[in-house]
C-alpha cells in the first residue's frame, strides 16, 4: 500500500560566515597563534601588491626592508610588536599565507577581505604520530593554500552559488578558465562545517585533489560540452540541490562528501565522444573495460589511480578506515550511475521506492538500497539538468552539445564508421531530439525529485516546462524547413543513447537490448544498449 506522502520542504541550516578569532588560528606544530599582520599603510600597500599568497614572512621582510630602505619614515609600534611576534615563532608559522589569518576590517561581504580569512587551518598539536586525528587538521571545512582566485568574482556570484540559476559560464570567465577548482571548494566548505565531525579533509591535500582533477579534464577550447566547466556546473548543482531544494536532509556528511566528489569527477578525461565510439573503433578504453559503461569505469578508475599514485592529492588519507572504505564504494556507484544506457531502469526502481517510502528522510535512511538509489539520483539528475535551467543558459549547453556531436560525426565519416544521428552536420534535426529528450528523460526524472521535495516542481519543471515551450516551436520551424525531407536508411544495428542534453543515437553491436522498455519508449529511444552513453 502507498504511504501518505507527506508534503514538506526540509530547509537546511542556512550557511554562516564564521570569523574565528586569531586564538584559533593555530600555527602547523608550535601550538602557539601566529602574528597579528599588522593593519598599516605600509604593510596594506605590500599585501596588495605581493597578492593573497603573501606569507607572514613575506610581511616581516617587507617591513625591515622598508625600515632600512627609508628610515626617515615613523616607526609603527603594531609593526614592532608584529617583528618580536614572528621572532617567537617557528618557520612553519611563518611559512603561512596571510589570506588564511584573521584580521579585523570589518569587511565581511562575500569576496571581502575578512570574507577570505574566514577559511583556516586548525590543528590539533597534542599527537605527532602520522595518521592519528593529532596530526592532521582538526576542522572538516576545507581552507586552502593556493585557493581559486576570489578577487576576480563579484560579491553577487558568490552569493548565487547556492541558487539554481547559477551561472558556469561566468564563473569559468571569472576565475580564468579554473571553474571546478571553485566549485568543489565551495561545495565541500559549504556542507563539512561542523565541528563534532570526525570527517577530516586536510586542506593541503583538498587542494592539490581539486587542482588535479581539473587539469585531468579537457578545457573548453578542446573539447566543447563535457570539459571542467561542465563539471563545475554538475558540482554546483548538486550543491543547489542539497541547500536550496533540501536533499541534505536525506544524507549524512559521508554521503553528501560522496556525492559532492564524484560530480567533480564524474567526466574527468571526457574526450568528447560516445561509449559506442570507443567500442566501435576497439580503443584501449573499450578493451580495458570490456565495453560496459567504459567511460563512467574509466572516470572513477582515474579519479582513484590519481589519489593512489600521488599521495598529495589523496584527500581520503585522513578518513577512518570505514569512512574511506565506504566512500569510496558510493563514489563508484554514484559515477557509473550517470551512465544513460541505465537510464530508464533506475527511474523505474525510484519511482517504486518513493510509492513505497513516501518523502520522510526517516523512512529511506531505513533502507540501504533505498539511499543507495537516491544517491545514484542525485547526481545522474544533476547531469542532465541542463534542460531545467533558464533558457539562456540551456540554450548555450545545447549548442555546445551539438557541436560535439558534429565533431564526432566528422571523425566518424573520416574513419569509414556510420555516422551517429545528431552526429551529421548536414542532416541533423535537432530541436526534434530536444522535444523527445526533454518530455521523455528529463521530466519524469524531475517529477519524481518534486515528489521527494516539493519545491523542485516551482523551480526544476516551471523551467523544464517552459524550454519545452520553446523547443516545440523550434521544432515546428525545424519541420517546416525540411517539409520534403529526402528518406535516408538507417544503418542496422542503430541504437540510442541519451545523457545531458540530447537523444542521441549510436552504433550499438548489441541486439535486442531494448526488449526491458516499455513500449511506448521503444519507438523514441530504439535499442538503448547496457554499455552505451554519450
């Protein structure tokens, strides 16, 4: 029998800016607080223009050299108490970047100087043994050494990041060309704050982790739709979802870092093309794994031999090890869950488990397979939200989207492959596949996330709606344009394969894999193979 479905929006703590106070900025062994930079003419003067990697160091010869330099100017006695401070203090101490100590401006707005020194680094002195919660930082929040550029973002993005609405695009422009360092820095420190937890990310680590995984991913200028700025946006969606629409209330810190991970990893070494591109032309990609879900595995596999392989980007060092074992196991699930080829049987288990759970967190945290498929929801929803998000910026992902699969096409022709449809420049009709992918896959995706919260119904499918308002229209005029349209056959074999955007269909070697669809999709969306995506 199908439980009441209780009607509710589970908001979540709002987000605080903590300005912690110079006592509990600890220096990296000394167990001591580090030097109060001096808040002079002089010392601003030299932070500005030696920039926010300025160390206390970098302060203290600042100010003998301009001491010795220019001795008719007056001497600052807070610069003299700063000397005598770093003269007690150990190297490690000095060694800090000044972006990471508090001082009090009275700026606190977002981009703001009290803004940035908000995010420290805490450590616990009281065990040297490596390994043990004494030797590594004590707080989940995640601070970084070398953090994205935050002088080039306006307040107001800052402030949108938690929204829907929020614009990749411009955050890509902003932080020239680094958008997924941000926005994985931003998710991780907006939901690991508290400080009873015992899930630790040492920042060091957590930069080195963000600034890795970006550079393991094509940039917009060689691959045009599944490079860093596309997976800035699926990690900031995945953060709009949990703090705008509620879903953090389902999830525990584990999950939620789970979650926030493999969206940032979830295309990493993306080359623009499909699974049945790889398994068609036989690359080392296709052979490693056996042609099921080859680029999913081959992301998730990469995510972890980076960790493995250079232990500076290995955030997980720090965790229990329960923690790491079972973060890493929800990180592979949630990943190859983004595979569209499992597209329709994983709505379908949803769609049975909500009838069974209702939306009370309480409920689903009953059930392991349960959180299991939300967790696989959450972020395949997430990638292919683009449909749901307002039309200017739907409209350039689309486009984006087309594009590659143009470039595909014309590899394709070259190597003598049939040419995936969508994929021709010359006969594609795309704003068709558009209407199809938008009623078909998208929107009962998300009227499924609306049953779980409700207000994903006033925001997700009010926008989903009306850009399929407009593809209609568009498809109208497509259709008018090819009115006459010359039959051209199909190549056997021909199979569909659907992520992010866009119905795509793609050789397929597999024969009747479209047997478990209902059949009313069967006519939309023929043959979807277990091993394809795009």
């Amino acid at each position: 029998m199908r439980r009441a479905m209780q009607r509710f929006h589970t908001e979540p703590a709002p987000l605080k800016l903590r300005k912690p106070t110079l006592h509990s900025v600890r220096s990296m062994g000394a167990g001591q607080n580090a030097p109060t930079i001096p808040d002079t003419d002089g010392v601003n003067d030299m932070l500005q223009e030696a920039g926010q990697n300025a160390t206390l160091m970098d302060v203290a010869r600042g100010i003998l050299d301009r001491l010795v330099e220019r001795p008719e100017l007056e001497v600052q006695v807070e610069e003299i108490l700063f000397l005598k401070e770093c003269l007690g203090s150990n190297l490690e101490t000095l060694a800090m970047p000044c972006m990471l100590l508090q001082r009090d401006t009275g700026d606190v707005t977002p981009g703001g100087y009290d803004f940035l020194m908000t995010y420290t680094k805490q450590v616990n002195t009281s065990s040297s043994c490596p390994g043990t919660p004494g030797s590594r930082s004590r707080t989940p929040s995640v601070a970084f050494t070398r953090p994205p550029s935050w002088e080039s973002l306006k307040s107001s993005m800052l402030e949108d990041f938690d929204k829907w609405d929020f614009d990749s695009f411009e955050l890509a422009d902003a932080t020239k060309g680094n958008p997924l360092h941000f926005a994985g820095w931003k998710a991780l420190d907006a939901f690991l704050t508290d400080q009873t937890s015992d899930i630790f990310l040492e920042m060091e680590k957590t930069t080195r982790f963000l600034e890795a995984v970006e550079d393991m991913y094509a940039k917009q200028g060689s691959v045009l739709y599944h490079n860093n700025v596309h997976a800035a946006d699926v990690t900031q969606c995945v953060h709009a979802l949990l703090s705008q629409f509620g879903f953090a209330a389902y999830f525990d810190q584990l999950s939620i870092l789970a979650l926030i991970l493999g969206a940032a990893v979830h295309d990493m070494g993306h080359d623009g093309r499909t699974n049945s591109f790889h398994v068609n032309t036989c690359d080392e990609i296709a052979l490693t794994y056996n042609d099921i879900s080859v680029l999913e595995n081959m992301h998730i596999s990469k995510t972890f031999k980076l960790m493995h392989s250079d232990p500076s980007t290995n955030i997980l060092d720090g965790l229990k090890t329960d923690h790491r074992t079972r973060l890493r196991k929800e990180m592979v699930e949630v990943v190859l869950g983004t595979d569209m080829s499992s597209h329709f049987s994983s709505v379908a288990d949803f769609k049975t488990l909500i009838e069974k759970l209702g939306n009370d967190p309480r409920e689903w945290h009953c059930e392991a397979k349960a959180m299991s498929a939300l967790r696989v929801m959450v972020l395949h929803a997430m990638d292919i939200s683009n449909p749901a998000k307002v039309l200017h910026i739907s409209d350039k992902w689309s486009d984006l989207l087309r594009q590659e699969f143009f470039l595909q096409g014309d590899e394709e022709k070259r190597l003598g492959l049939p040419i995936s449809p969508l994929c021709d420049r010359e006969t594609v009709r795309f704003a068709s596949s558009q209407v199809g992918f938008f009623t078909i896959i998208v929107q009962p995706t998300f009227a499924l996330m609306a049953e779980l919260q409700h207000p994903v119904k006033d925001v997700l499918l009010a926008h989903l709606q009306s850009n399929t308002e407009t593809w209609e229209a568009r498809k109208r005029k497509e259709s008018a344009d090819h009115s006459s349209p010359q039959a051209s056959a199909q190549p056997a074999g021909v199979s569909r394969s659907d992520r992010s955007g866009s119905v795509c269909r793609t050789a397929s070697r597999q024969e009747g894999s479209n047997n478990s669809l209902p059949s009313e999709l069967r006519t939309v969306l023929p043959g979807v193979s277990s091993s394809r995506r795009w």
